[in-house]
C-alpha cells in the first residue's frame, strides 16, 4: 500500500471513529440530560438510567479509540490539537467524570436527596461533554489560529466565539432530541408518552438551530477559508432532520430515531468532507494548516496499524452490536421489573 493511500485510509477510520462516537454517545449524552426533566419520581429516573445503563461506557471507548487513533496515525495533528484545547479537553474530562461517578454512586444509597444529587451529576456532566464537543467541532471547522510551527497560538476565550457556542448549543439540542427518541424506543407507558411529547418541542428547536448553523458554517467556512463543498450531504442532514418532525408526530418512534441517527453520521461526513484533506485548518493563515500528509505518522506505522485495525476493529463491532440485541427489550418504571 502507498503511503498517501495509508493517510487518506487513517483520516477515513478516525472520521469513522468520531461518526460512531457521536452517533452512540449522542443519545447516551441525551438521555442524561434529559433525566432530572423527565422523571418526576426515582422509579422513574432509575427505568431512564437504565435505558443506557448497559451501554453508556461502551459507547465512550469510541472516543478514547479516537483518540489513540489521532495519537498514533497523525501525531502532530494530536500534539496541537489536545495542546491548544487543553482547558476545554480538561473540561471535557471533568464532565465525563462527573457523569461515570453518577452512574456507579447513584444507586448505594436511598436518600432522594442523595438521588436527586446525583441525578443532576449525570445531567449536567453530559451537558457539559456535549457543549465542548459541539463547540471544538464547529471551530476546528472555521479555522483556529495555529503558526507556522504547527502551535495553537490562541486560548480557551479564542475557541468560545459566537459561532463556537452555537455549534456547542445546537449539538446539545440535537443531542437532546436523538436522547429523547431512543427514550421512546426503550420505555413504556406514562413515562413514553412524557418523552415523545417532549421530543416534538426538541425537535422544533433542533431544527432551528441547526439551520441557522448551516448558514453561519457556510459564510465561515467558504467565504474565509475556501474550504471542500460537501456537495448534498450537509442537505440531506437538514432533510432526515425535517422528516423526525413528521415521524415524531406520527408516532413512528423507530423512523424519527433513524433520522435523527442519520442526522449526525451526516453532519460529521459533512465535517469530515469539508476539511479533507487538512486536520486542522489554521486561521493566521491556510499555509499554516495541518493535513493528512504534513501530520502523519510514517509508512510502517501506519501499515502496521492498518493490520491491527483489520484484525480488532471487527470482533470490537461484533461484540458491541451484540450487547444492544441482548439489551433490545423496553424497560417499565415499575419498581418490582427495576434493577438499581
């Protein structure tokens, strides 16, 4: 295999990594947000917990694959990029934390104010991850200020701009209708009902927002940087989007959970499309970028991890696919069928 051939493979697999993260993570993420709104009693909050509970740090390894992926193929792409976001990254981090140490602690006591404590742990570490996600995919996306020594010469505030924050709000609101939608597909009775009726004003809002970040992303990105057309893609994303309002209303749980899915894995191809071949696209001046070519690894490097991928990355869907079949059933929030 040629080394150009090997870059351009690496930079589709780590695509593929943070698509799946975002497609897995993005309901896991939704669905701990929404759990202090839509449970009104710890039956409740406990059949929403367990919605994910069997699945919610399987679907984070995709992040720290990701990144080991980053770190491996294109080294100097890791280097600025995990240096240059280091505060947000470390808040990151602390929002993953609270949320993992949630889900173990909630249950090893019955006190609801210790419940409700916790409950709110999980919602807000997950609003966090979530925010800092959204808003480092929308800058890296518009150009970060990086010099010709491949260095980040910008700060925390410089990735906190306007069209930052909107990313990090609209990935929070899609993220919160892609919960809501795997919510109506887990839960039963009342508590569904509560779901899909909240799922409808999410997606009104999703909606929106998203619109209007297309719009900037299009004035940022081609106007400044002269970045790849995407071509339809980033249009069929607003369509499948469009279309969750028609199958949320119609009760089609499964379809607006597909559309929604289908909403994220195109956003990220849009992202990835968009950038192709840069890593990081440099604001000071597109002469400066990082690419697949000027940050990779060398030729046996990524031969040898080409291999490795080839034999693990099956066995790693196979086993994870077969953890939702086995956890496929819907859960009550009657007490007796609960597991704390």
């Amino acid at each position: 295999m040629s080394y150009e051939f090997l870059q351009i493979l690496w930079f589709i697999l780590i695509a593929v990594l943070w698509i799946g993260f975002f497609f897995l993570e993005g309901f896991d993420f939704g669905v701990g947000m929404l759990l202090p709104f839509l449970g009104k009693k710890d039956e409740e909050r406990r059949a929403i917990i367990n919605s994910i509970g069997s699945v919610w740090d399987g679907n984070e390894v995709w992040l720290l694959t990701a990144g080991g992926a980053t770190f491996a193929a294109f080294p100097h792409w890791y280097a600025t990029m995990f240096s240059g976001f280091y505060l947000a990254l470390f808040l990151l981090l602390i929002g993953l934390i609270i949320r993992g140490i949630a889900f173990e602690y909630r249950s090893k006591d019955s006190n609801p104010k210790w419940r409700h404590t916790f409950d709110w742990m999980i919602a807000i570490g997950s609003f966090l991850a979530a925010l800092l996600l959204g808003a480092a995919f929308a800058n890296l996306a518009r150009g970060v200020p990086i010099n010709e020594n491949m260095m980040f010469t910008g700060n925390l505030f410089t990735l906190l701009n306007p069209y930052g924050l909107l990313g990090g709000v609209t990935t929070v609101t899609i993220f919160l209708l892609h919960g809501a939608n795997f919510l109506g597909l887990k839960l039963e009775g009342e508590l569904r009902e509560r779901v899909n009726v909240f799922a409808k004003k999410l997606w009104i809002a999703a909606t929106v927002l998203y619109i209007i970040l297309g719009v900037f992303t299009y004035i940022a990105g081609f106007w400044q940087h002269g970045i790849v057309n995407p071509g339809f893609v980033p249009f069929a994303a607003v369509a499948v989007l469009l279309a969750t309002g028609y199958f949320l209303n119609n009760k089609m749980e499964g379809w607006a959970f597909i559309m929604t899915s289908l909403n994220i894995v195109l956003t990220q191809v849009t992202f990835f499309t968009m950038t192709f071949p840069n890593v990081m696209i440099s604001s000071t001046n597109p002469a400066f970028s990082l690419t697949i070519y000027n940050a990779s690894s060398s030729q046996y490097t990524l031969t040898v991890m080409s291999i490795v991928a080839l034999i693990f990355i099956p066995i790693v869907l196979v086993y994870q696919g077969w953890t939702y079949y086995m956890f496929r059933k819907r859960i009550s929030s009657d007490k007796k069928n609960l597991v704390y």
